[in-house]
C-alpha cells in the first residue's frame, strides 16, 4: 500500500488490511515517531482479532502476551528502551518469533531487522496536520 493519510477513525480499515496478511504472515513491525499510533493500530488489529482485555504499551516490560480461546497467541513488542539486538537475544525473546500459532506485533523494531528474514508486514506511521496521520503498508 502505498502512503495514505487516515484520522483516528480509519485506525479500524489499516487493522484490517493488516488482519488479511496474518494467514501468510507472522510478525507485524510498526515504526514511527513517539505519538503517531503505533501502540492505537496494535489495540485495533487485536481488538479485531479478538482480544477482549486492555492492550497496553509493553514499554518497560518489553512485551506483553495475549490469547485468545481458538489457541492464537499475540506477543506485543515495544523494544523502544533495548539498545542491540544482543540484548534481545539475552533476553530470550527471538525464541517468540519462530514459534507455531503466534503473531508478534513489533513497534521499534529496528533495533531486531537483522532477526527478522522471515516475511514482515511494515507498517511505517507519521503525524499530519489536524490529528492525522499517514501510514505505509508494505509488505516484505
């Protein structure tokens, strides 16, 4: 998808874009600037998913887990505060992206791109003008 400008609102059409790529697709990246909705689009596509409890940022626990009764499994990534991919590794979490019936949902995720070869949905978020924001979809 190339770059389009969405309010809060349009969250929900991105979520399910996203939602279509799950099938073939496990691990979800959201990348931008501090405020531009990365943890608000993560909320939205397991809303859709079927999360019914709170998701929160995971940003000082570095992932939060989710499940749902048919047996998925969400991990919800915010690495903002690991400074290598070292200390991902340290901290056993690239053992959660190659696992059966999981999806990783990943915000900050550059400080890993050299751990994720498998098939990545991008998803990049900027802020615009009057509460608006542009995202990119790309798929890898």
């Amino acid at each position: 998808m190339n770059k389009k400008i969405i309010t809060r609102q349009e969250m929900s059409d991105i979520a399910k874009q996203i939602i279509k790529e799950l099938p073939n697709k496990q691990i979800v990246t959201f990348s931008g600037p501090l405020g531009a909705g990365k943890t608000t689009l993560v909320q939205e596509v397991l809303k859709q998913m079927g999360v019914s409890k709170p998701v929160t940022s995971p940003t000082y626990t570095y992932v939060n887990v989710y499940k749902i009764q048919n047996g998925k499994t969400f991990y919800h990534f915010d690495l903002y505060r690991l400074n290598s991919v070292d200390e991902f590794i340290d901290l056993g979490f690239n053992e959660y992206l190659n696992q059966p019936n999981i999806w990783c949902f990943i915000e900050w995720p550059q400080v890993i791109d050299s751990l994720l070869d498998k098939q990545v949905v991008e998803v990049k978020l900027e802020h615009e003008a009057d509460d608006k924001r542009a995202v990119s979809v790309i798929l890898k």
